[in-house]
C-alpha cells in the first residue's frame, strides 16, 4: 500500500448517518468552501497545471482544510448514494474534486508520468499528469465508498485447478473468468439512471462538458432548465439537476458554486447596478482605465473580470436603455455593448476568444451571428438580411461581411448594422445608420440601400453567400459579378500546383448562393451555421491535433441545404 494510501484512509470514512441534519451542516460545507477558494485564488481557476511544480508549489493548502473536506465527503457519501438533493450531490462531486486537489497538494503526490507514443491520446484521455493524479485519487477514495460501477455485479475467480505463483505473471484469459456476485442487486435509485447517466462511480467522477458545441439557443434552453427544475428543489429532479450543473460548465464558476449554499427561498434581485465589472484600484493606470493585459503580466483586471463573462451573467447584467442611448454617438457594437454591462473597455476583448472565457464557444456566434439580442431582451430582434464568407483554408483563416436590422419593439426604434471579420477571427461590427421603423420589406429606399452595400462588399469572389428572400435582391447583377470573381478565383487556385488534380471538379471552386427566409437563417445559425465564426477540424496525431496537417471546414460549420445557384 502507498504511503498516500493509508493517509487517505485516516481521513476518508464511511459515514452511514451524519450527526446534524443537512441544513445545519450546510453551513460548515460553506466555510469550507470559502476556505478553499481563498487558497485556490493563488492559481488559475479552474485550471490545474500548477499541481506540475508539485514539489516546489506555494503556497499548500491548510491540514485543516484538507481535513475538512474531506469529513465533508465523509458525512455526503450516503445522500449522494440515496439522492437525497441536488445540494447533497454536488456539493459532494465538487468537495470529492476539491479533496484529491488538495490532497495532492498537501502531500506533494506525483502518481501519473507522461505518457508518448501513438496509443497516449487514449491512454491519457488528453489530461496531463496532474490532472490525471487527481483523478486517481478520486478513484482510490470511490473504491473505499464502494460505489457502484460497471462491474459491480461480476467478480474474477479462478479456472478450476489454477495454483496463483506470485513469481510468474498470469496467463491472460486462461486462469481466470468473469462471474456474477451471489446475492447481489443494484441499487434501486441509481439502477434505472446508470443508461442515461452513468453508474454512481461514472458519476461521481464526471467532469465539466467538453462535448459537440452547442448554440446558443440550446444553452439558453439548460438555463432555464436548471433554474426552474432547482427552484422547485424536487428530490426525483436531484439527478437532472447535478447533471445539468455540469453539462453548464458551472462547477468551472465560482459565482454559481456560492449559489448551492444559498437559501432558494430567497430570490436573488438583479436590480442593483453592477458595479464589480469597473476596474479596482490595483488595475487602474494614468488614464483612469483598466490597464491593458498586454501591459501587466497578463492583466489583472483581465485574470479577474473574464472568468465571470458567462452568458448568463451577460443578460443579468445588461443594461438596454444604455444600449440604444450609446449606439448612435458610439456606433462600435463592442463598445455599446461594455457600456451597457457597465464595464471598463478592456471588456471589448472579451467578444474575441480567450481560453479563460468560460462561454467563449457560445457568445462568440452569438455575437457575430446577431442572436445575441434576441437573448438578451425580448424586445430585440436581429435579422440578417446578407452574409458572405471566404475561407481561406491553407491559413485556416475566415474573412465574413454581415448585414442586419437591429429593433427594439418597446421604443419602435430600427438600426442597420454591419459586421465584419478580420483575419485574426476577431468580429467588428459597427451602425451603419438608423433607419424607418415598420415593414423593413416594402421600404423601397431600404432595398436599394442594401443592394447597394452588398454589390460594394464584393471584393473576391465568396465560397457563400446568405441572402434573405423577404428582400428583393438585384440578383441579375449579382450573378454578374459573380460570375467575374469565381472565374478569377478558379484560375488563381488551379495555377497553385496542390489543385492541379481538382482540374476534374470545377463545380467544387466558385460561390454558393443561399437564398432562406429569416426563420430559415435563424435555424441555421441556431445549429452553428451562417453565424459568422467558422470552424476547422484537423487530423489527430498520436491523441493531438496535428496543425501541420492540412485543415478542413469543421462538420459543424458545412452548410448541408441545398443552394439555389452556384457561379
């Protein structure tokens, strides 16, 4: 046994029944908590590659917290096992990850080594050492909790008339078989959740989603889920409730973990002006301003504010009479936008990618597709009226050029804005002008406007191009100076001798041409297409992305409908 095991089992018990009741524990769990925090705020949040300089890492948790934790998922062991809240539940997922964490730490562990070859991508499961330290301590401490697994009803026994030699390794598949436990049965709460959910060690063990992207229109759908279904707080829910937790990402938030120790009664007022998005004292320069993250280690105002830039907290925060007061004098969308969250300019940033951005994957397409709005207030609409895109893929470089009406119901107020990507994958969009509000389609100065912006907008030749069929489109002329820039892009690409053998498939180079109503385009930017942010997919190699490869647009991003021309 390892040294590190039998620490673990001193503190690591199976608690049948806890002393106090759940409520009256649930304010320990909270000091514990904030314990944790307070320590955990030394590092990166929620990353864990600071456990890499293990023997040197400063500061170590407390004895004390560690301790605490975990006679915390000591006490919680049964409830998570019975399904007594969604409380119950994961505030022992999140304590189990914050133990083995902590642990590590505090005994300075090093279990996992790196691993090399072909087969490490599996093997590995892309965790480095650390994290994957952590999650065998989790492992260790599941195996003491005897949770079920997958297993659990079959034991190894040995062939008839095998002799175990501790001096000579097994011979596999022929001294030992599969069998089921006599008398055992599963356990009846979790038995008819492990198709849908996992076994109560999958469980437990389950980490933040890092599945297919979502749209923004499927996470707002979650949202609700999760805030209605633990409002409600219905012991049947306890499970669809902790997935849900996870699926959002929020064990990643620190904001939403202090929310599991709150009273549900209460209702939180959003009323207040939010001021934590200001910079503080410490990240303020000359200029009265935050100062840039490229002119302090990283930024502190930065390391601080973007974490907490979620979609959720964005239409929390969001301030619409500012909105529309700044967007005529402004005209910059981003800058809008920050004024209306009532944050510093440095705030901009965040509609570009960022991996500390917790929702980057979602408020990125929601922002250069325009559904962002929708959103954020019920009374704001956005409707493309055209988008086009060229892709270069040698550079996995995308350059797109929007056009859409921005209303707002209440104040019957109309704005025309135009968006455009840059080559680093950053967006700008800026008003172009304010216009008539009413019907949009029968406005015959509108439609020669927009005719106008899209022919100018033809710089190259586009490999699509969105047009919505409300409109009337002068689709002769654009055909016509379509037809010039595909046959110059044709003869530019089959000059490059990497397309000499696609001389066969001509159809493949030129533009497509997508004409969709608006609920067409919605639908397809609620599925991650036409929304401005396109994706590339790379070939793996030995379990990582290989970008020396050559890239191909993303399934994600490919546009699957059928096209009403092709030039």
């Amino acid at each position: 046994m390892n040294d590190y095991s039998k620490e673990l089992k001193k503190l690591i018990k199976i608690v049948k029944t806890p002393k106090k009741p759940f409520n009256e524990r649930l304010l320990f769990y909270k000091k514990c908590f904030e314990e944790y925090k307070n320590w955990r705020l030394n590092f990166k949040f929620p990353k864990t590659d600071f456990l890499s300089r293990i023997k040197t890492l400063k500061p170590t948790p407390p004895y004390e917290l560690v301790k605490n934790l975990g006679i915390s998922i000591s006490e919680l062991r049964n409830e998570y096992l019975e399904l007594k809240g969604y409380k119950q539940v994961l505030i022992f997922k999140l304590f189990l990850f914050f133990f083995s964490e902590t642990f590590k730490a505090k005994n300075k562990i090093k279990i996992n080594k790196s691993v090399s070859g072909p087969m490490s991508g599996w093997i590995t499961g892309g965790k480095s050492p650390a994290r994957r330290d952590i999650d065998t301590i989790k492992g260790e401490i599941i195996d003491l909790f005897k949770f079920e697994g997958f297993l659990s009803d079959r034991y190894m026994k040995y062939k008839p008339g095998f002799k175990p030699n501790p001096s000579k390794p097994m011979p596999v598949g022929t001294t030992w078989d599969w069998a089921k436990r006599k008398n055992f049965k599963w356990n009846s709460k979790w038995k008819p959740l492990k198709k849908k959910y996992g076994h109560q060690d999958e469980f437990a063990k389950e980490d933040h989603y890092s599945g297919d992207l979502r749209s923004l229109s499927v996470t707002e759908k979650l949202i609700k889920d999760y805030e209605n279904l633990s409002i409600k707080n219905k012991p049947k829910d306890t499970i669809k409730i902790a997935n849900l937790f996870y699926e959002l990402s929020y064990c990643k938030d620190f904001k939403e973990i202090e929310k599991i120790f709150s009273d549900n009664k209460k209702k939180t007022e959003y009323k207040e002006k939010y001021t934590d998005w200001l910079p503080l004292k410490n990240e303020i320069g000359e200029d009265g301003k935050a100062i840039p993250w490229f002119e302090d280690s990283g930024g502190l105002y930065k390391e601080r504010v973007f974490p907490q830039f979620t979609i959720k907290n964005i239409k929390r925060r969001f301030n619409k009479k500012v909105f529309l007061e700044q967007l005529k004098p402004e005209k910059s969308l981003k800058t809008c936008l920050v004024k209306a969250l009532n944050g510093d300019p440095e705030l901009e940033y965040a509609f570009e990618y960022d991996e500390i951005l917790p929702d980057h994957d979602i408020i990125i397409p929601s922002y250069t597709s325009g559904s962002l709005f929708n959103y954020l207030d019920n009374d704001l609409t956005f409707i493309t009226l055209y988008r086009h895109t060229y892709t270069i893929l040698e550079l996995t470089e995308t350059i797109s050029d929007c056009l859409g009406i921005l209303t707002d119901k209440k104040s019957k107020k109309s704005f025309l804005l135009h968006y455009h990507s840059n080559r680093d994958g950053t967006t700008d969009c800026y008003l172009d002008s304010e216009i008539k509000y009413g019907n949009f389609v029968k406005d015959k100065n509108l439609q020669k406007n927009i005719n106008k912006k899209l022919l100018s907008s033809f710089l190259l030749s586009p490999d699509t191009i969105i047009l919505n069929k409300e409109y009337k489109w002068d689709i002769n002329i654009i055909l016509k100076i379509l037809k010039s820039l595909a046959k110059d892009k044709r003869a530019q690409e089959y000059n490059d001798p990497d397309y000499l053998e696609e001389k066969e498939r001509p159809k493949d180079i030129g533009t497509y041409v997508y004409l969709l109503k608006s609920n067409e385009i919605d639908k397809q930017i609620a599925l991650g297409k036409m929304d401005g942010s396109m994706r590339f997919s790379f070939p793996t190699k030995r379990g990582k992305i290989d970008i020396s490869a050559d890239a191909k647009i993303s399934p994600y991003s490919e546009i699957e409908i059928k096209h009403d021309y092709f030039i």
